[in-house]
C-alpha cells in the first residue's frame, strides 16, 4: 500500500482481499476505508482525519478520478475497487458473519430483506441503528460490548464521512476482532428504501457513477464535489513533486 495525495491507497485488489481475509482469519480487528473525493479532500485539509483514514488496515480507491490522476502522474495504470462492488462480493462470499451497524431501521430492514437472497444465514445477523450523536457522544464500551457480544468477522459501518471514519477508529480499541468497513450510502444503494441507488449499468460501464450521484442526489453531494475540485490543484501539485 502506497501513499497517493497524502492517503495511504491500495489499488491491487489481491492485496486488498487478503489483507482483510487475513485479519479475519487471525482474529485480528482494524478498518477499512473506502476513499472517494469527500475523505480524499477532507483528509487534506485536517490532519486528525488523516491520521485517521491512515492508520486503517488498507484502503481502497473508491474514486475514479483519483485512480486516473493517480495513473496519469504516475505513469502506470490504476484501477478503483468499488465500495458498492466489494460490499456486494462479500456478501456473495456467504463465508463470513456479518454486523450491519448504523443507518436508520427501515434502510435496515430493506437491505435484510434483499440479502438474505444472497446469503440466508443473513436472516439471523444483527442489523442496529445508532442514536443520533456527534462522533465524539457515542457510548463507545457499551457499543463494542454488543458488538464483541455477537463476534462478528465483519462491521458495516454506515454513518456517511467522515463521521464514519472517526467512529471506526474511536470503537477499534474497544472491539475483540473483525474488520470495520466504512461504507456510507452503499447500504442504502442495496436497501432498495429511498432515492439512494447505483447508477445506470451504462454510467457504471462509463464509470461516471459519480456524475450520476451530482446530479440526482442532495446539495451536500453537490457541496463536496465543489470542495474536492477546489483542492484539486493542489494536490496534484504536491503529488507531482512527491512522486
């Protein structure tokens, strides 16, 4: 795992798999993240977050545009792995035990709905919601204590970033084991509740997800589009000079 933008990014996605199957398999615990423009500018502009994003266990290239800057200024080609894409694989997997932690309960309840297709033993994981906290009002003990109470292989996190990043690193001293992904909005996108879906078979193809996100969610999605363009330049510069 190398450093691309000031973020520690695996785009091998061997590698990505066996670190994380390996963690699971030793009874280890850590977080993955799943880096996209929002926790790539973040990460740029607070050091607290990027220490964060950085002492996870690997992080993937959620962002096509990264992996393409990453490609262009690096001369060798780079390619993103998914959040939506490895939720969904290790669902399919039906080899590990599974947390659904955060989001509300009618997502919930829809997105255990639509898994179980996947993997019936789903119909007896836990699936919880969160009070609605600032990152730093979590009762974090008693939340591992459930948590470690179930001995999960896997942890969805879904509180959308960075929130979810600095909840992943504040619960990981607490938990006994498992791997903690960070993964926002993609339990919506399976859910099938809401507005929250993937884009178009044609849009993925053209891998342009992310115009279809601008365009059909809220402002917010539109705000940080802004504030990842607005850092751009700069972080091509430093990247540049890096590399």
């Amino acid at each position: 795992m190398g450093k691309y933008f000031n973020v520690n990014l695996e785009f091998d996605k061997l590698k990505v798999d066996q670190i994380i199957q390996s963690t699971i398999e030793q009874k280890e615990k850590g977080y993955v993240c799943s880096v996209e423009g929002n926790i790539l500018s973040v990460a740029n502009t607070d050091d607290a977050y990027n220490i964060i994003v950085n002492n996870s266990i690997v992080n993937i290239c959620d962002g096509n545009s990264i992996a393409m800057l990453a490609s262009l200024i690096h001369r060798k080609k780079y390619k993103t792995y998914i959040g939506a894409d490895l939720f969904i694989k290790y669902i399919r997997m039906a080899k590990y035990k599974s947390f659904f932690l955060g989001n509300t309960e009618e997502v919930l309840a829809g997105l255990k709905a639509n898994l179980v297709q996947f993997d019936s033993a789903i119909n007896e994981m836990k699936f919880q919601t969160l009070p609605f906290h600032k990152v730093e009002d979590f009762d974090y003990p008693a939340i591992a204590e459930m948590v470690n109470k179930d001995n999960p292989d896997i942890i969805w996190v879904s509180l959308g970033a960075p929130k979810q990043e600095e909840f992943m690193a504040n619960l990981c001293p607490h938990i006994n084991r498992g791997v903690m992904f960070g993964f926002g909005a993609i339990l919506n996108f399976y859910s099938g509740i809401g507005e929250n879906k993937r884009a178009p078979k044609l849009l993925l193809s053209l891998k342009l997800e992310w115009l279809y996100r601008i365009l059909t969610q809220q402002k917010r999605i539109r705000i940080r589009a802004f504030q990842y363009i607005k850092i751009l330049p700069k972080i091509i510069l430093q990247e540049y000079k890096t590399k």
